[in-house]
C-alpha cells in the first residue's frame, strides 16, 4: 500500500503507512541535519543534541521517568544520528499512540538542556568515541572516510573530536538546535496501526512548532569527488592479531538512476555469504573471519566499501585477491544467473524486513526526505529486475576507479610506507 502524505499548517511533513491488523505502530521523527551541516568549533553538535534529548523535559524532568514511561508498555526507542540526518524513534502498542506522539514532541522541542546533564554527557560521549577508537572493526571506517572526502565536512567524525565535546558550550548547542529542529527540514513517518485521530494530535503537537521568522544559511557545502586522491592510503599503527582493512570509491546519491545496479553490484560482490569475495577470500583461501562490501547513498554522493578482517601475515595476498575479484568485475562484469540471484537476495531481505513497523516508517521517511517521493517494495523491486549485466558492468567501471579508490588499515605496520605497495592498483 502506498503511504499517504500529508503537511501541518507549520509545513512539517507527515508520511502515514497503515498496515492491516497490525497491532503496533511505530512514530519516526527525522531531521535534515547532521555532522555534514557542522563547522570545526562545534562537530558532534548534532549528535551531542541527540544524546541530551533523552536527558529531561519540564514535563518529564530527567532520563529515569522518560526511560520508564516507555518501558512501562514494553516500547522500543531509540535515535540515531548520520552524515545527513538525525532520527528518533518510538515503537509501541497503538493503543499508546497518543503517549508515543506526546513524548517525541516533548523530548524534540520541551528538552531542558540542564548544565549539568550536558557536562554529564560530555563524559558518556568521549567514552562512546572510546569505545570506537578501541575498535578497529568500528574505526576504520572513520579513517576511510576522511580520505574519501578531503576537504569536506562528509569526512569528519560524526561524534566529533573529544577536544569539541570538551568545550562546546550550551549556547552553541542551542543554537544550531533552533537553527535546523524548525518544520521544513522535520518530516514525521508513522508506520502500523495508525489510528484515525493520530493526524488531530500530530497537529495539536508538533504543528505548533513555529517556522522561524527568518531562514538561516543551513545549507553545506556539495561534495565534488576529485579527480584523483591525493591521499589515497592511510594507516593506524595497531598491536593486534588481525589486521583491518576498508576501501572505499565514491558511490551514487539518493534518487539517482543507477543506484539500484549500483545495490545489486555490492550484493554480488560481498554482500552475501555465497558472494565472490566471501568465496575466494575465506572460503577458498582462508585468509579472513568476515569480509564485506555495501553501498550507501548520501545526499549528493555515496560510498561504496570494502571491509575485512584479515590475517595480517598474508596480506599481500589478501589485496591481490579482492583487487582479482574487482578486475574480474571490470572486464567480464557479472552472469545472468548470478544477477538473478542478487535480485532474489534483495527480494526475500526485503520482505522480511517489512514485516516491521519501525523498518517500514524509516524507509518511507528517509525517502521523503531526501528525494521528497516515496517508493514502495514493488516498486522498488520493479527498478531492480529492470537492472542488466550490462548495467552492472557500466556502473562498475563508474565506481571502480583506480584513481579515485581510498584505503585504510588499522593494525600491526600500519604506519609505514609498505602501505602505498600492499593497496596499489596494479
């Protein structure tokens, strides 16, 4: 069924996806805004913001009563924060519609902002980059992208360097909240039972929220891929027993025509476990636990990655295996047959995937929010079986640009120059 949209009279949009004799709902509240929209002073604001929403309201005065008022009816909540947006969630039973609509509004724009919670987070949050920094798995792609994009906002951390979360003040937190939490950049996705008066309190609710008076600059600067990185490599020296490595090349935005050949290319490459590189890499040569390719889409660009675990002992010929499986791709691109399978793998996820509320109202919002159109799964799918081997070929020799092609490690050696050799394209 294809979601109604809606606006309030402050122009906030709201997508509405009932779904037959489900007993749940889930209310998705995204925001335009994310580390891209920073500048140096304060990067992390918009994830610093996130966290102390959780913190207090006047009417829900710390984290306790708000914790509890939700897991009272056993709910699911939760926020997140990416590159390009800023989400907050609550799942719950419908009958509690009104309860997840009244706190959601209450934490987005009735949060206390209390000096002292904002000094407490500021430890929770250097413990969460901790907590990152020790992880190489989680790391690396940190590194990767600060390489990917230089000279640009896309390559900063999204929690911010620990010195910023040190020092950013309340006022400068506020600000860029006023700035970017206003109605035109908000869009609200509800997904489940949605009862008939859940559009009267959205509007008694979050459609008193006031569009400011004045528009702001709140926009950043677009990303232009280079034509070749001038730092295409770059190394963490690390004392561990496995090595890890990501690769990255610029992928395709939101909406744009070859996405989905460019979604079906990193299925068939690493995104299952019978893909071409899981199967030569650690099946057939034992050389990693896990192995991965994905692509992403962001506003205006996207990445495309490659990541791995590998024995750090070999390797030499851990890279010149996944760089084969690459070139293979490039000069004889893909079978029909494994096309297909591809398509079937994005299918079946896909359905199952949907048999979730939360999962449906987030496809739907960010849809909206970044191609203001949504696409049902049929719909989605019909773009997909309309993808041929040659498009993938196409598209890979789009993305696959030895010039353009980024590379991180994190492990033993990292920091020398035998990096540059182990990561050329040769």
């Amino acid at each position: 069924m294809k979601p109604t949209i809606q606006k309030l009279k402050n122009g906030m949009s709201v997508i509405l996806h009932p779904v037959p004799n489900a007993k749940s709902v889930t209310v998705f509240v995204y925001c335009r805004v994310g580390s891209r929209y920073e500048t140096r002073e304060i990067n992390g604001a918009s994830h610093f913001i996130e966290h102390l929403m959780f913190k207090g309201t006047k009417k829900r005065p710390n984290t306790e009563i708000i914790a509890r008022t939700l897991d009272q009816y056993g709910a699911n909540f939760n926020a997140m924060t990416s590159k390009d947006y800023t989400g907050y969630y609550i799942k719950i039973d419908a009958r509690h519609t009104d309860l997840a609509v009244d706190l959601l509004n209450d934490m987005l724009f009735h949060s206390k902002y209390d000096p002292k919670e904002i000094d407490r987070e500021r430890g929770v949050i250097i413990e969460e980059i901790n907590m990152y920094e020790d992880n190489p798995q989680m790391h690396i792609e940190d590194l990767l992208e600060e390489i990917l994009f230089p000279n640009s906002t896309l390559g900063w951390n999204i929690a911010g360097p620990k010195k910023v979360i040190r020092n950013i003040t309340r006022k400068q937190l506020l600000d860029y909240r006023d700035r970017y939490y206003v109605p035109n950049r908000m869009t609200i996705a509800v997904s489940g039972n949605v009862t008939p008066s859940l559009l009267k309190q959205l509007e008694a609710t979050f459609g008193k929220r006031k569009a400011p008076k004045t528009s702001e600059n709140t926009s950043y600067k677009p990303f232009r891929a280079p034509v070749e990185l001038k730092r295409p490599v770059v190394g963490q020296e690390k004392q561990t027993e496995q090595t890890q490595i990501s690769i990255g090349f610029y992928g395709l935005p939101w909406g744009h025509p070859d996405e989905p050949a460019a979604k079906l290319l990193s299925v068939i490459l690493g995104g299952t476990m019978s893909s071409r590189l899981f199967i030569q890499v650690r099946e057939r040569k034992g050389l990693c636990y896990t192995i991965s390719s994905y692509h992403q889409s962001l506003e205006d660009t996207g990445i495309f990655g490659i990541s791995a675990g590998l024995d750090r002992k070999r390797l030499p010929e851990a890279m010149e295996t996944i760089r084969g499986e690459l070139k293979k791709i490039l000069n004889r691109g893909v079978t029909a047959e494994e096309l297909q399978r591809a398509k079937d793998h994005i299918r079946g996820k896909l359905t199952l995937a949907f048999e979730d509320s939360s999962f449906q109202s987030g496809w739907y919002g960010k849809q909206w929010m970044f191609m203001e159109r949504t696409e049902t799964p049929e719909e989605r799918m019909k773009l997909l079986d309309a993808v041929t081997v040659t498009d993938v070929k196409r598209v890979a020799r789009v993305i696959f640009r030895p010039s353009q092609m980024a590379s991180a490690m994190i492990g033993p050696n990292a920091g020398t120059k035998t990096l540059e050799k182990l990561f050329k394209w040769e």
